[in-house]
C-alpha cells in the first residue's frame, strides 16, 4: 500500500505550526501589498498552509480540539487581516463587512456548540468558504483587471458559503441533545 505524500513530512513539522505559520503570512502580505507577484505568492502559501494542516494531522493522529480552534482562528486571522490591512480599498466596503461580520458570528459559533453539547468541529460549507475567500484575495492582490472583477463573484460566493456553513451550526445547536 503507497503512503500519501504528508507521511514523509518531517516529523518536527506539526500540524499546529502550519497553522501558526498561516496566520504569520498575514505580516508580509501587509508589507508586500503593492507587489502583486510576491503578494500573490505568499497568499497561496498562507492557503497551502490551511491545506496541509488538517491532512497532515489525521494522518499522524494529532487531531486535537485545539488544532481545530488553531485552524479556524489562522483562517480569520489572514482572510480578514487581508482584507482589512491590504484588499479594503480594492473590494467593495459592503462586501467586506459581510465578510467580517458573518466570520465573526461564525467565530462564536464554536463555544455555543460546545455549551450545547454539540459537536463543534467546522462543516463542509466552511472549509470550501475560506477557499473562496483565498482564491477572492488572490484575485485582487494581482492587480490584473480582469482577475479583479472575478474577486467580487468569488466573495459572494464565500458570503453564500458562509451563509450555509452558519445556518449548519445553527442546526447542530438547536438540535435535541443526546443523553
């Protein structure tokens, strides 16, 4: 049987390090902004990072409710870092304020699940959410026009996603609970 490729990661890589290293990548986007190629890159770095996390910790067995917090909370700390510090200009404000209001309610959907006694992990909605996100921010960190006009269809599409991935929690919260 052949191994997947995350199994010859070195084994002082963990998983909450790409997490960690994700939310980091917000400090040189700031500083590479007005470098469409550099920013671009470290963009889809930061998404390799969100990628490889959750792969590489079910396949070492480190899954941990902190790993998960760790992922959301790097997932935040770049895609809303992003938009406030680098994109705000260059997307529309109503579109942004979905963005950051909708990943702020998502935020506190996690301890009121827990409180409930529901599982807490993220939904499928979620995690195809702050990949529209990414690909929205690369879009616009180009600074090629016509990539930039794809940014605003993508970003409602993470507003739609973030919509869905919300009304999920909120299922899982007002379900009865199990004994």
């Amino acid at each position: 049987m052949r191994r997947p490729i995350l199994a010859y990661a070195p084994t002082w890589i963990h998983p909450n390090h790409l997490s960690i290293l994700r939310a980091a990548c917000i400090l040189p986007l700031i500083w590479a902004k007005d470098r469409p190629a550099l920013a671009v890159s470290i963009a889809i770095f930061s998404a390799l990072c969100d990628m490889l996390d959750g792969p590489l910790s079910r396949i070492r067995g480190q899954v941990s409710q902190t790993g998960a917090v760790l992922d959301a909370t790097s997932d935040k700390i770049f895609v809303l870092g992003a938009l406030v510090f680098v994109v705000w200009e260059r997307v529309p404000f109503p579109i942004s304020a979905a963005i950051i209001a909708l990943d702020l309610v998502l935020t506190a959907m996690r301890p009121i699940k827990r409180w409930r006694g529901a599982r807490s992990d993220a939904n499928q909605w979620g995690a195809i959410k702050v990949w529209a996100q990414s690909f929205g921010l690369c879009f616009v960190l180009t600074g090629n026009p016509t990539l930039t006009f794809l940014a605003v269809p993508t970003f409602i599409l993470a507003i739609a996603l973030a919509v869905l991935s919300l009304v999920g929690h909120l299922r899982d919260i007002m379900a009865p609970r199990v004994p």
